[in-house]
C-alpha cells in the first residue's frame, strides 16, 4: 500500500492497528526478497522482526557506511542524509548500496526514494549509487517504508546542533559522524515492540543506553557514546573512525565470516548443480530404459512377422518343388484297395505333364511373385508414411495391452527363478513354469501380431469413397428435406428414409445404383403425422419397419400394404430412437426424451435417452446412449440397475451401437466416438475405453453412426462422411458433401449443413449417407 502524502506530523504512526498491519505486509514483502537474494532498505533490514545481531555482520554494515560517509567528507560534502532508509543492503555478504541525489548533498536531510516531502521536485535527477566508497550505477526508484517512518527516522538521525540551528546552514562533517553513532546503536540493539524502540531512541538523545546494550557489547556502547557527543568538536573525524581500534579489530573476523560465507555458498551452488544433474540423468535414463524396452518390443514382433512370413513363402515353395519332382519323376498318384502307392505310367506320361505344367501355372498365379508383393507395399507406403504417427500411437496402444496382460506374470515367473537355490538357476518346476509362460504369451503375441496386421490391412485397403450413386428427387429444394434416419431391409434389396418431413420412403436400390434417371421415385412412400426420428427394419419379416416420432410415437409399418398395424403411445415425449431384436424379432426397444427406455418394461433414467440398441446374440439385453454423458447396459430381467455402465464421454451419447456381443461403439457429440470392451472389467463401472476415435466434428448435432466388419461409418458438421477401424483412432477415409451454385454450377461449401444419417449396406462396402439438406448419395470404398 502506498504511503500517505499529508504534512509532516500528520502521517500514520506505527501505534495504529491499520500502520501495524501494513508493516507486517512490508516484513512479510522484505522477508521474501531476502530469501531470494534480492536487495532490501537499511531501515526494513534492521527492523525485520526477529533479527540476531551478528557482531561481525553489524561492523561490516557499519564499515561500509562510514567509508561513504568519508568519502563525502575527503571531498568536501556533507552527506546530510546518512540514515538507513538511505542505504540498500544485498546478501549474503550484507554488501551496502548508498543511494543520495544527483548534487552529491540534500541540505534538507532527504535521500532518494525517502518520500520525505510532498513538494519534491519531479524533474530532479534520478538517483545514484554509491557502493561502499565508490560512486556507480545509476538506481532506479526503490519503495522504502511509510512516510511516517521515515519522518521518526529524520528526527532519530537529527544531531544536536541541526535541531537548536535556526539559520537552517544544513549538515556538517561532525553532524554525519552524530548519524553514524546512531546508526551503531540500531545496529547493534533490537527490540520486541516498537513502543520499546521508540522509547529508548527518545532516551538516546540524551546518550542514556538500555542497559542489555551496556551489559552485552560495552566496547560498541562506549564508541556509540564516543560518535553521539553532544559537542561536535570533541567527536573523531571520519579518518580516525575509519583508524579506530573498533573497526580493525574485527576485520579479521569479518574476512573469515565472508570466507565461510562464500565457502558456504559455492557449497551448496555445487549441490544444486549436483541436484540437478542427478535428476537430470534420472529423467533420461527412465528415457532410455522406456526405449530399450520399446526396441524391445519391436524386436521381438518384427522377428514373429519375419518367421510368420518365412513359414507362408515356405509353403508355397515346398508346393511348387514337390510338384517339380513329381514333374520330373513322372509318377502319378495311384489309389487301390491296398493304399496309395506311385508307379511309373509311360503312356499317360505326356497328359500328367500338361496337366502337372497347368497346376504349377496356376500356382505362380495364385501364389503373387516378390515384384509384385513389393510394387503393392510401395502403392500403400504414401498413406502409411502419411499417417505414421498416428499408426505409431495406435500400435503401440494396442502393443501395451498385451504387456499388461503377461508382464505381471512373466516378472513374477523370472524372479521364482533367480530366488531358486539362491543362484539364477531355476529349478525343475521354474523351468516348466517358464516354458508354459513363453508359450502362452507367444501365443498372444502372435494372436496380436496377426490382429494388427488385419487392421492394418483393413486401414490401407481402401484409398478413398467414391460416389457410387445420388438419389435425385424433385423435393429437393423443400427447407423441410432433413433426412434424420436411413436403413436397408433384411436382405439389402430396399433401403428406406425418414426425417423433418414426414414421410418414409422406401427406394431399390438396384434401381437406384444401375439406372440413370433424372428423378428417383420411391417404390413406397409412407406419411405420418409427425415428424421422424428413427427407422428400422425387421430382420425376420421383410416388409416390416418401426418408426419413432417427435410426439413420442412408436409405430410398426407394414411397407408392403404401406400402412401402420402396431401403434404405441407409452412415451410422454419425443422419442429419438427404436431398434428391433435380432435374435428375436418380435421384440422392440425406444428411447426417448422423457428419460425412459421400452420394450417388454420400462426402464426409467435421470437424463433424456438419445440411443438404444439390442445386444445382437440376445433380446434380453440392450444399451442406453443418455445425455447425461453415459452408456448404460440393462439386464430386460431386471431393469431396476445397469448391470455396466461406461463413463467417459464429456457431452451427450448421441448413439449406442454393438461391434459385437461384448463390445460397443458409442458417439458423442463431444467430437469423439468411444470403444468399450464389456469383457475387460467384471465391476459396473468401466471407464476407459480401449479406443477413442477423433478427427470428425460433432458438437450439437445428430450425425448419425453404422458399423460394418470392423469399419465405423459417422457424419460430421463440416458436411464430411469419416470412415473408422476399430484399430486405428483417426480416420480411415473420408468424403465431403458439396452443393452446387445454381448459377454457376461449381461446388461451394455450405457451412449451415451437416451430415445426419450414415448406414452401411449389410457386411459391404457400400455406405448410404445423407445430410440436412435431404441429399442422399450411395459412397462406395475404394
């Protein structure tokens, strides 16, 4: 807080609670810059609350004070203002800074940065150092303490004669020397409270010391006594002060305390160093032993892909030199009652070798040649050279799974072995415990090595979508053409859509994908009265599909009478989702906004229900995709509690899928779809996914979600398609939707449009997409 600017007198004293509390702030402030070596004032330096006087550190103070005073004084000046709050201190050494205006002399007994008087000159030079007897750097504005400290500080420091002067002649030689008794006494007396403090300088005037000064350090009191003399001619120059007994005798102790004190310094300079670079080599050994262990690691897969691959050329040239030698021997094989045995044919020699001449042909073809093995990889390398990194992240995600699984085991197995007999050797039942080990994580190594591999195959077998066809309607231009839901039937032959305008649609898709025509018109179209959420189709009776609606319907439609013969109101509001049973097809699911899921129950939650699904190997278990960030897992049995629940998503579920029987996909619109292995943890909690998939943007809206073989179909609100592997975390492919001007015909981006719906065509390939303008197309990979 800054002091104060009223007149002199008026200012806070340090009685005052509010004073009080600011100068345990400023001791607090001073104590801090002491610690990190920063430079204090004299005055906070002396009265930092629980000081020790130190005879050789307060001499050392003094000395260097007394030797700028003196050099003032061989120059002719009077300092007039050699009082602490004057002076700077740096530690360790105590090194003391003088600090005095620019004229070399303040007649009025101010000192730079004092803050003595309200009318001080703004235009005065800035201040200058002093440090010790030489003049130097130039310092820039320091806060010292309150003013009124300042001003009890002017009037301490005030020697006799200036106080009785009323010609106002200012300091003298023998006035400085008054200071420098002063300064002596606070130096080498402290005192508890400052009403204490205040009461022996009042004393000091007089030359009364307390008695403790007396008592402990009488050859400093009686100097003190000497320097404070009441009259100036009998008090020493500044040559004797600086010659006097009290000042070289502690010289020598001085030199040795700075010798300890530099020794210490540079002591524990080195263990900070030493510090440092022990942790230092810490930190890069951890490095290197992570290294050692991921070369390691590589090691050991690179040499079972070596032997994997070794072991399939194998085959193929084992197969081709047994047909050789059969070739060139001549012999056929000759099947009888007795067995099989080979026998020498002349006659039929010439048809054995055309036909054993067309069998290795067909093996050169079928069996691809070292060119053409490595023009393929060369064709890949691009795309995996472009995505290395992130094959790099994943592979070695998916590498640490299988060293979780075995590491404990294998740890706990080698140290079985060394502890036997004492020694390395390990005894019968170690060895066999080893063997079983090394076989069984073999086994898991290979089982990886050969799941990777596919997924890596499956990441570089397709280059790019490419539109395989575009569903043209006349409708198109409608501002209600929001497409929120695709599906194909049961045996992919039809694929239907529904969406803002009320209507499903049901196409061919043969018809569709094979003949060019300007409007496609459906073979089915279906009007209900609200808008839709969510279709799918029966995976046992063909021509049925269920709906759900904005008004919390849902319905079941028999497309080929193009009419509703089931009609279900138990939801209270919009329903975003509805799914049948694969298992069993009489069975049903819906979620909905009203926080409640149904089938054969109701399933109540605490949050709206964005997605549900049938577990695909049964009709008595389903996911819940919730906007409460979760993913829940219903036993139909007993719907009370989630039997799972999957936590890591920071935003809505917006859709719940199955992988498999005991894996789910889930989307969020927190940009991110999540992996999760229902099998990895037997609690009800599971928190980390095995796989989390970013690239896509989604953050408010439905995009929509399909899964086929491993490959994870989404949309995205850049009016883009990503295609996923279950593998890899990033992208496999990806397509943009494009709108074309009207008036020049070129493709532009509309940012307003978003991807709304994906789905794939069974196991294939084949992706049907559509966005929120009602543009629907048929991708295919490539």
């Amino acid at each position: 807080m800054e002091p104060s600017r009223g007149a002199v007198g008026g200012g806070r004293r340090w009685g005052d609670a509010e004073a009080e509390a600011e100068a345990e702030g400023d001791a607090a402030e001073e104590g801090r810059r002491l610690e990190e070596g920063g430079e204090v004032s004299l005055r906070e330096w002396l009265d930092r609350p629980g000081r020790a006087v130190e005879a050789a550190e307060c001499v050392h103070v003094f000395r260097q004070v007394a030797e700028a005073v003196a050099v003032a004084h061989a120059q002719g000046v009077a300092v007039g203002s050699a009082r602490p709050s004057c002076f700077v201190v740096s530690p360790p050494f105590a090194r003391v800074a003088f600090i005095e205006s620019a004229s070399g002399s303040d007649a009025s007994g101010s000192c730079s940065g004092s803050d003595a008087s309200e009318d001080a000159d703004p235009d005065a030079s800035p201040p200058r150092r002093r440090d010790g007897a030489a003049r130097g750097e130039e310092r820039a504005g320091k806060t010292f303490p309150l003013k009124s400290v300042l001003e009890m500080e002017l009037n301490w420091y005030t020697s006799p004669e200036e106080a009785d002067d009323s010609t106002g002649s200012g300091s003298t030689f023998a006035s400085d020397v008054y200071r420098l008794g002063v300064l002596l006494f606070e130096l080498f007396c402290t005192f508890e409270t400052i009403e204490e403090k205040m009461r022996a300088m009042a004393n000091l005037r007089h030359r009364v010391l307390p008695p403790q000064l007396l008592l402990k350090w009488p050859k400093e009191a009686s100097f003190c006594q000497l320097l404070m003399h009441p009259v100036p001619e009998t008090r020493p120059k500044m040559s004797e002060v600086l010659q006097s007994d009290f000042l070289n005798q502690s010289r020598n102790n001085l030199e040795e305390r700075e010798a300890a004190l530099r020794l210490r310094e540079e002591i524990e300079e080195q263990e900070l160093l030493l510090d440092f670079l022990q942790q230092l080599q810490k930190r890069k050994q951890d490095i290197a032993d992570n290294l050692q262990d991921t070369v390691a690691f590589l090691s050991s897969d690179i040499n079972e892909v070596l032997h994997q691959q070794s072991a399939l050329g194998g085959q193929c040239v084992n197969f081709s030199s047994d047909l050789d030698k059969e070739v060139c021997s001549g012999t056929v094989e000759d099947q009888s009652d007795c067995g099989s045995r080979k026998r020498f044919r002349p006659e039929l020699q010439g048809v054995d070798m055309e036909e054993q001449n067309h069998t290795v042909e067909e093996c050169s073809r079928t069996v691809p040649s070292s060119e053409l093995i490595q023009e393929s990889v060369l064709s890949k390398s691009s795309r995996l050279m472009q995505n290395f990194q992130k094959l790099e992240t994943a592979y070695f995600l998916t590498r640490s799974k299988l060293v979780k699984q075995v590491g404990n085991q294998v740890s706990s197995c080698h140290q079985v072995s060394k502890r036997a007999t004492g020694s390395a050797v390990g005894t019968e039942g170690s060895s066999i415990d080893n063997f079983l080990l090394e076989k069984q994580y073999g086994r898991r190594q290979r089982g990886w090595v050969n799941s990777f591999l596919e997924g890596l195959c499956k990441y570089l077998s397709f280059s790019k979508l490419k539109v395989r066809a575009e569903l043209k309607q006349c409708d198109l231009l409608n501002s209600s053409n929001l497409v929120c839901s695709v599906g194909f039937d049961r045996d992919n032959e039809f694929f239907a859509t529904a969406g803002v305008n009320k209507k499903i649609k049901v196409f061919e898709y043969d018809m569709i994908v094979n003949e060019h025509r300007d409007i496609h018109y459906p073979v089915v179209e279906m009007s209900n009265r609200s808008k839709l959420s969510c279709i799918c189709w029966n995976s046992y009776m063909k021509s049925h599909i269920a709906s759900s609606d904005f008004e919390g319907t849902v319905q079941v439609w028999d497309v080929t009478r193009s009419q509703v013969f089931v009609d279900m109101r138990e939801h209270e509001k919009r329903v975003w989702s509805v799914d049948f049973s694969i298992v069993d097809p009489t069975k049903l699911v819906s979620g909905s906004d009203d926080g409640s899921a149904g089938s054969i129950g109701t399933i109540r939650t605490r949050a709206n229900v964005c997605s549900v699904q049938f577990q695909p190997d049964t009709a008595r278990s389903i996911a819940i995709g919730s906007a409460d960030h979760k993913i829940y897992c219903y036993d139909l049995r007993n719907i009370r509690a989630p039997y799972c629940t999957l936590v890591g998503h920071t935003k809505t579920v917006s859709y719940v899928k199955y992988l498999d029987a005991s894996t789910i996909v889930s989307a969020s619109t927190d940009n991110s779809l999540k992996l999760w292995d229902l099998s990895m943890s037997p609690g009800r909690i599971i928190d980390s996914p095995i796989q989390t998939f970013t690239g896509h943007t989604n953050t408010k809206n439905f995009v929509g979600l399909s899964i086929s073989d491993g490959y994870i179909a989404t949309g995205s609100e850049i009016n883009e398609v990503f295609v996923y592997h279950k593998e890899f975390p990033m992208p496999v492919l990806a397509y943009k939707f494009t709108v074309a001007d009207p008036i020049s015909g070129q493709d532009i981006d509309d940012p307003t449009q978003f991807i709304s719906c994906v789905c794939w065509r069974g196991q294939s390939s084949t992706l049907l997409s559509a966005n929120s303008s009602g543009n629907i197309k048929i991708l295919e990979m490539d």
